[in-house]
C-alpha cells in the first residue's frame, strides 16, 4: 500500500507543483468569475479556525473544505445544520449528511442555498419598480465520495450542480473538487498534509426569456418580433489549496490544533491562512483564525476569525454546536451558527 501511494501522490504533487508555478493566477479577475456562492465558506468550526485546516478537516465538515477528510469519522452517520449572516442582508443556509459504507467508502451529500430576499422589478419605463418583486434562488447541490486508501492516506472527490435563477434568467453548470489527505508524514504522529483542487468545470452562461428583446422595424408592415441576447460565458472560480497541520497532545486530555494552508486563486489575490483550536477533553473548544492576501491587495475583505464549540454524547448521539464570527472590511462582520448530529 506505501508503494501504491507513492506512485499515486508522486504524479499528483508534480502537477500541483507545476500548476503552481506555472501561476494558476496569472492576474486578479476580482468579480468577472461564474458562481462566487462556490467560494463561500460553511460550517462554524472550521471558518473559526480561518478555513486552514485542509489537512486535518474530517467527517461531514469535509465536504466543502477537503472531499478526502469525508473518510476520515468517528461516526457511523453525520449531519450538520448551517446558517451564516452574510454581508448585505444575504443568509447562506447549508445542510449536509455523510453516512460511512465500510471498504466501500463514506459518501456525503450537501445543500447550500442563498437567501437574498425579494428585489423590486425596475424597467426603463418604470426606473421606480413596476410594483411586481422576484426572488433570486442561488442553490449548489453537491455528491461526495471518499475513501481511505490506508490508515494515514485518505482521497475524495465532490460533483456539485450549481443553478442560479434572476427572474426570467438563469444560468447552470457542475463544479468538481478533488482532496488528499495524508496523515502521520514521516511517522509524526500529528503532522499531517493535505492537498486540492475545487470549484473547476464548465463555465457558466445565461440564458431565459429574460434576454430576450424587442426588435421593431419602422416603415414596415412587419410585425414586432424579438431578438435574443447571447450572454457572456464565465469561469468557475477554481482554486488550489495546499494545507500542513500539526496537532500537539498538551496532556491527556488537552490538545492544540495549528493549520496553515496556502490557497492559490484563479479570479482573485491567494491567500495565506493560519488557524488554532484548543481542545478540552473532546467537550469544549476555542478556536482562532487569520486570512490575510499574500501581495498588498485593498481589494481583499477578510481577516481574523474566532469561535468556540460544545461537543456532548447522549447516548449513542453525538450533539455539536459551534459558534464562529468572521471579520469583514466594508461590510458588517458574519455571525455563524452550526448543528452538528453523529450516530
């Protein structure tokens, strides 16, 4: 199994390194990428620790930060409960449930939905609102698979299907993300390495009765017809992220998590991330996070992240709740709440 995993990861980090190298941004595209919600964050836990734990992230949490982290659970069965008060009155609603099959591997599903509100329909005509309002509907579905490959070794992958609707406009495509993880590098114990790629696919483009448009001819017997608008095609926002983490036994029964992780973007400025979390007995957490853009950039919002988390066991359920608070430039900071179940 060593040697199969050398021959797997020897391929794979040639391809990031040269990925890397070869400047997977070659220049920041801030705000001309297809589908940012993929970008958004979920999960109390692990945005507190500034989204940096790439290697060490497990269970139903995986999902959005590291497919492969899905193999690695204490549980049989997982969910968890999201809600996150994004800027400009946006509330970004997640649900993801992870069950583990044994030798086959631990498949995972997930929703994460955008609720914007209801917007007042302008026209030329009617620049004031005509009286009639529409509801955008921006909603990512998401099927993981994961499997550990040995008892340090991990891999996973997620397909999402990402729809987004504006009135009589809407737009589609899928999304794919791909994550190693490899824990115990070189026989430490608590260092552990993780690697992937997301967000990439087909790009995105619109379309609806909503482009289409009036096509009059004077002077002709004709009558009105219409013409339709052909819209941009965009890109998905892929990025690569490369993440280390090293978990210290401060005792028995305490324990401190230190992540780093480097995430290289296609439309925006890479970031650099450094996230904490001590741990007591299992039971209580606190948790410390920073992002910080790697080149002078006023154009990135983010920065520190803190929270703090209650794990208890009822029987044979496991009750998580976790509490996270995101810093924003601009725009007021983001309060986020998650429910975490395990069977």
């Amino acid at each position: 199994m060593k040697h199969a995993f050398y021959k797997l990861m020897v391929p794979m980090l040639a391809f990031l390194l040269l990925a890397s190298s070869s400047g997977f941004a070659q220049e920041n595209r801030t705000g001309t990428n297809a589908a940012s919600e993929l970008l958004i964050p979920v999960g109390a836990r692990y945005m507190a620790m500034g989204s940096a734990p790439l290697a060490t992230v497990s269970g139903v949490d995986a999902i959005y930060y590291n497919p492969a982290g899905l193999a690695i659970s204490s549980e049989n069965a997982d969910a968890m409960f999201s809600s996150m008060k994004y800027f400009a009155d946006i509330n970004v609603n997640y649900v993801a449930v992870s069950a583990n099959f044994g030798g086959f591997g631990s498949l995972g599903f997930s929703v994460k939905s955008l609720d914007i509100g209801d917007i007042p329909i302008t026209t030329v005509d009617a620049p004031d609102g005509t009286g009639a309002i529409f509801a955008p509907q921006f909603v990512t579905v998401g099927l993981t698979y994961a499997k550990a490959l040995s008892d340090r070794v991990s891999v996973g992958a997620t397909t999402y299907l990402v729809t987004e609707t504006l009135d009589r406009a809407n737009a589609s495509t899928v999304a794919f993300d791909f994550g190693v993880q490899y824990r115990g590098v070189d026989r430490l114990k608590g260092l552990a390495l993780g690697v992937a790629i997301k967000h990439v696919g087909p790009a995105m483009q619109y379309g609806g009765t909503g482009l289409l448009a009036p096509a009059d001819r004077e002077g002709d017997d004709r009558p009105s017809t219409q013409y339709q608008l052909v819209a941009q095609t965009d890109e998905l926002p892929a990025t690569l992220e490369m993440g280390v983490s090293y978990v210290y036994d401060i005792d028995e029964k305490s324990k401190l998590d230190i992540s780093t992780m480097y995430q290289d973007n296609n439309f925006s400025d890479d970031v650099a991330s450094l996230g904490l979390e001590y741990a007591y007995d299992n039971m209580l957490f606190i948790r410390f996070g920073y992002n910080a853009a790697t080149a002078a950039s006023e154009r990135y919002i983010y920065g520190a992240t803190v929270g703090a988390g209650f794990n208890y066991s009822i029987n044979n359920l496991d009750l998580r709740i976790d509490y996270a608070w995101r810093q924003l430039d601009v725009f007021n900071s983001s309060n986020v709440f998650t429910l975490g179940l395990g069977f």
